[in-house]
C-alpha cells in the first residue's frame, strides 16, 4: 500500500522545467506567456524596420528634408505630426525587443525603458511650431527628448557591447559621433557658430547628425542581436542562462 500510495501522490504533480509542480502552481502558467528570443527578435526587426520607413516618409511628406529647416522635433508639428509620433515610438519600442532577444543586463533594460519613456512623452506632446520652445508643452516635450534621444542610444551601445557579437568599436563609434554631434547641438543652441556655416544651420546640421547615426545604431543592434541557435529561452538578469528557471540545477557531469 505504501508504493500505491507514494505512486498516485506522484501522478498528482505537474512535473515541469525540471521540477515538480502542484496543479495550483501559477508560476507555470506565468513562464508559458514569456515572449520566446526568436519571435522577439523579428518583432524587433521589423518595428525597426518600419521605424525607417517612417524615418523617410515624414520628411517626404512634410518636404523637408534633412537637415530640417528648423528642427528635428518640428516633423511632429502639423498635419502629419502622428508619423513623427509613430516613428518616435518605432525608435524606442524596437530596441526593448531585441534586448528581448538577446539580454545583456538589467542596465541596458533600464536605459532603454526610460528611454521609451522620454520618446512616448516626445510622441505624445509636440512641441511648438516654429524655433521658440517657451510654452510648458514646448518645455515638457524639450525634457522627453533629453531622457529619450540620449538614453536610447546608450542603451542601444551597451546591449551591442555586452552582447560581443560584432566589434566593440562599432558601436562606440557611432555613439562618440552621436556624442559629438549633441555637443556641438548643445553649443549651437547658445549662439556659436560651431560648423562655420552659422549658428541657425550649425543647430540643424548637428541634429542631423545624430539622428543619422542613432538609426544606424538602430541597424548595427540587428545584426547584433539575433539569438543563437540552440540559445535557451530562459536568461537571469545578467543575460546568461538561469539555471533554474531552466531546470538545469548542477553542471554536466563528465563522462
């Protein structure tokens, strides 16, 4: 009786990821809706994809293309103001996928959600038509575009240099470029010539030089991303495989 006992107790377990599971277990139920690597990466890909699209489409139809007239920020001012919002969002929401994919830490995670953040207040509040920024719209819009054009590509550089699947040096010299490229923006802003070609097209060729570059950053975190076959789905927090969410519990035994 005792055998029959211990054996139907037994059957009465949910046996899963290496460990048996009480019916009533709901962690289960919780890790079966996990986005698989895979499908994360060609979500990613393709909002990237369209990302570009959207990239070229509201210059074209706002007939003004880059460098912008004014300011980068003024293709969200008008008519076809919801394709900068769209593209915005394409911009930030791709890269949270492909960390997806292929995780490189919980500070890459981090950078690129609070970039999200910044770029869906950027998408959600335009700025002001014209070159003056002095409404608390134009304000509040100048401060998502801080935390989201900057943290984006940070995030981006992070996750291409923790993940060592393309050479460091390209996405450390995109984000120098982009770096510089803020910098000069920035000195622009105060009234310096910093290009020899005014202060005014200074401000706008510097924008278009890191927007330029934050979406090639866009194209190099593809081709760094794109999980590893055999690559398991379950990753802690570092990006290396969790053992036990895994179900692996010891390391190989040799033979």
């Amino acid at each position: 009786m005792t055998g029959g006992g211990s054996g139907i107790a037994e059957h009465s377990r949910i046996v899963t990821d290496g460990y048996p599971r009480c019916p009533h277990d709901t962690s289960v139920h919780n890790r079966d809706v996990r986005i698989s690597p895979f499908v994360a990466y060609r979500v990613g890909t393709g909002v990237i994809a369209v990302g570009w699209l959207l990239f070229i489409l509201m210059q074209w139809v706002s007939g003004d293309w880059l460098p912008p007239a004014i300011s980068f920020s003024q293709y969200g001012v008008g008519p076809h103001g919801w394709l900068f919002s769209l593209y915005l969002l394409a911009f930030s929401i791709g890269p949270l996928l492909l960390d997806r994919a292929n995780p490189t830490g919980r500070l890459t995670t981090t950078l690129l959600v609070i970039g999200f953040l910044g770029c869906l207040v950027m998408a959600l509040v335009a700025t002001d038509p014209g070159g003056l920024q002095q409404s608390p719209r134009a304000k509040v819009h100048m401060v998502g575009s801080v935390f989201g054009l900057s943290l984006v590509p940070i995030g981006c550089c992070l996750s291409l240099v923790r993940g060592r699947r393309v050479s460091r040096w390209l996405p450390l010299g995109l984000i120098g470029v982009s770096a510089v490229s803020l910098i000069l923006l920035i000195v622009s802003a105060t009234g310096v010539d910093t290009l020899g070609v005014g202060a005014a097209e200074s401000w706008t060729y510097s924008q278009t030089g890191a927007a330029v570059v934050d979406m090639l950053m866009l194209v190099a975190l593809v081709a760094g991303s794109r999980p590893l076959p055999g690559e398991s789905d379950h990753t802690d927090g570092s990006g290396r495989p969790d053992r036990a969410r895994s179900g692996v519990t010891a390391p190989p035994q040799k033979s």
